[in-house]
C-alpha cells in the first residue's frame, strides 16, 4: 500500500498553503532505499525534515531505522506524525556514532549550508560501515557541484544521477580515511569573544554584521569594549545600558540579577557577549537547531560563561517560561528553508513577547528592507529605533 504522504504535517513549524511536510527528493530516497533491499537497523537516515523518510521506511515494514534531524520543530513533527499514523520502531539520534554505527545506507536530504554536508560526510566515513553507501539527494535547482566536491573529501567515488521529478540523486561510496580529528567544529576569535561552529550553525564562527550592529547598539561589541569590558559598557554614552541591568528604559528594574534570554542563539554570540559584560546576570540561549545548541555550548565553554549561561534545544523558548524575562535579544532569521517567508520572525516575535515580563525589553536587529517595527509594536509594545545603518536597523520594544 502506498504511503500516506500527504497526512504528514509540518506542526509545529511554520504551515501554510505554499509550504509542504514532504517532497519529491524524499520520495526518490524511500524508492532508492527499499530498491536496494538493506536491512532497517542498517539504515541511517539525515536531515529527514518532518520524518516523510523515516516513517515511509518504516511503513514499508523496516524495522529499527535510525534518524538524526537537526531542527526541534522536525524532531516534535516527526514524533506527531508517527504518533498520527501509529507507527514505531524506528529511533532519533544526535549527529553522532550511536546514529551511524554499522550503517551500510545512509539516506541524506542535501543541507543548504557546504559546512553542514561536509561534516555530515565525516561522519558518515568515520562511524558508518566500511562499505557504506551514502544517498543523497537534493532539488536540482538547489544542487552546486561543491556540494560533489565536499562528499568527495570524504569518499573515493561520487555518482551524480540523472534528475528526475526535479530533484537528483548523488551517490557516494568507498569511504577515505578520515583524519584523527573530526573538521568540525571550528573555532575563531573576535576581539575578546570566540565563538565555535558546528557545520550547520547559522554565520559559521564568523560573527555576522547584523549580530554585530545589535551588539554595538547595545554596548556589547567587545572590539569597541577595551580590556575591562563591564566597565566600558557601563561608561559608554548614548546606549542602552542592557549590561547594567534590564528594564533601564521603560520597565521596572528587577531586584535581581535580570534573566536575558537570547532567541535563536546560533553559535551564541549575542548570549556569551552579554554574560561576558555582565557577570551577575543569568542567560537563557536557545535554538531550534542541534547544530546551533553544540556550537552555543561550546562558545559558552571557550569564553568561560558556562556556568552561567544555559542552552538549551527548543522551539521558539516554548520551554521558558512565560512572562518573566527582563530582556530578550533576537537576530530573526528571515528565510524558511529556500522560500522567502517572514512567518519564522513573526514566530519568534510571538515567542519573545510570550517570555518577557511586562517592561521588559526585546532587543532586535534585522534587514531594514523587512520593516518589522509597526508588526513588533502590535505583537510585542511600543517599539523605537535604536540604530540605523544602510543595512540593518535596531530596535526596542518594551513589551506592554
Ligand atoms: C539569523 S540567525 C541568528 C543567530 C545568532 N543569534 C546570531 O546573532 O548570530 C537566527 C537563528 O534563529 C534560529 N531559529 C529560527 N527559528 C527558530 C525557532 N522557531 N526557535 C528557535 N530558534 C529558531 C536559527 O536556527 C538561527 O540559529
């Protein structure tokens, strides 16, 4: 019997008319996979968005497929999507050997991000089966051939196919030796700040310009800090004084050390320059990606802020608590997958208006040409402009 596709859902991630929970690529992986008659517990599967592949395979009776999905919103869709269609037996994994030991398939939805798919063709040459064979597929309008140079660094032979439906499939195999160290995650520093990525953290270890324009409208850009750090954000004029305390500019002050939240961490930037600034102060970072929360942590640890800085893998915050944070610092992103789609700022606008208490201050920077103030005064309160470059512009909603 044919797979149900069309139930599956993209819940709790952003859904709409134009936007589907599965697509032709995973129908050509789930073809390959069961053409090629492999065992379930020696299946791998990467990058499975809302579980169409996983749930396909084990649907088709394959027992024991492993999964590994970077996104906390594809993690709760698959779990809802098999709940939805009663089925089990197949088990979630980080990117990690417990995913890939033993595996002699591994399914690959192509990543956006080169970074990403070389650390996921790592992975696959150094934990899978020495005759691993690794599928992955992509819709050819999104297809480069860096993305065959990058699977060839880690395997000897690499086979484009033929499109078909749009999409293709690229075959790699005869896996190299890997070097001791896996490449990722990579480290840099950036005026008293370092920060570490994983492949598929958002900017890499480069610190981005509009996280940059948000720090330094802030205080917060450790290169124009000096030494002492704290006490040059306390002194510098004209700026919020987000590393003194929160709620400074129109809420009540807390009586204790204010909760900041960072949402949508990435690789941690916003999160460990403000603990690094404010060292009573206790910060909240969270990310829907796994790849960001690894980085997050580790940028913590290198900048000696993990004790106080918790990350966490979650869903816009809808594991924070509601009404308490005094500050909340927001980069949004603003493409969804490969479609131009604002809905994912609105989400985290809804969420950061959910988190603050009432006075505290969400703090967002963004592309200018996206306009977002009139839709942060209505979700959040009365928003200003705290900066403006040709590019990126600033603002401070203190939530009503
Ligand atoms: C533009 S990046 C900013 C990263 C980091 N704050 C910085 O300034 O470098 C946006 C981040 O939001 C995360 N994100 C997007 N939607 C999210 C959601 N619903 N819940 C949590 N994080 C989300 C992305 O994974 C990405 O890391």
């Amino acid at each position: 019997m044919d797979f149900p596709y069309s139930r599956l859902r993209r819940w709790p991630d952003v859904e709409a008319d134009n936007l589907q929970a599965y697509d032709a690529t995973d129908l050509l992986l789930v073809d390959r996979a069961l053409s090629l008659g492999v065992d379930g517990r020696e299946i791998a599967v990467i990058g499975d968005e809302y579980g169409a592949i996983t749930l396909a395979l084990t649907d088709a009776g394959l027992d024991g497929v492993r999964v590994h999905q970077d996104l906390a919103t594809g993690r709760r869709a698959l779990a809802r999507n098999a709940a939805e269609l009663d089925l089990a037996g197949f088990s979630s994994h980080e990117l990690e050997s417990s995913l890939l030991a033993g595996a002699r398939l591994v399914l690959l939805q192509l990543p956006k991000a080169l970074a990403e798919l070389e650390e996921v063709a790592d992975a696959v040459a150094r934990w899978a089966a020495p005759d691993v064979v690794l599928v992955a597929g992509g819709r050819v309008k999104h297809m480069t051939i860096a993305q065959n140079e990058a699977l060839g660094r880690s395997f000897a032979e690499v086979r484009a196919e033929r499109a078909e439906r749009k999409s293709r499939l690229v075959v790699a195999s005869a896996p190299r030796p890997v070097p001791a160290e896996p490449p990722f995650p990579v480290t840099a520093r950036h005026d008293g700040l370092t920060l570490v990525a994983h492949g598929g953290a958002f900017a890499g270890a480069k610190l981005d310009i509009g996280t940059r324009v948000l720090l330094d409208a802030l205080g917060l850009d450790r290169s124009r800090l000096g030494a002492n750090a704290t006490e040059s954000a306390e002194n510098t004029p004209n700026r919020p004084d987000v590393t003194r305390s929160s709620g400074v500019m129109g809420g009540e002050r807390p009586s204790s050390a204010p909760t900041v939240v960072d949402l949508g961490c990435g690789t941690g930037a916003l999160a460990a320059s403000y603990a690094l600034a404010h060292p009573e102060s206790r910060v909240i970072a969270t990310d829907r990606s796994a790849a960001a929360v690894a980085s997050a942590r580790a940028t913590m640890v290198a900048n000696g802020v993990d004790d106080r800085v918790v990350v966490t893998h979650d869903d816009a915050g809808s594991e924070i608590d509601g009404a308490r944070a005094d500050v909340v610092l927001l980069n949004p992103p603003f493409h969804l997958g490969s479609s131009v789609h604002t809905g994912a700022a609105t989400r985290l606008f809804e969420a950061a208006a959910r988190i603050l208490r009432p006075g505290g201050e969400l703090f967002t920077v963004y592309n200018s040409s996206l306009g977002y103030r009139a839709e942060l005064t209505r979700l959040v309160g009365a928003t200003e402009q705290l900066e403006r470059t040709p590019k990126f512009t600033v603002t401070r909603s203190v939530r009503r």
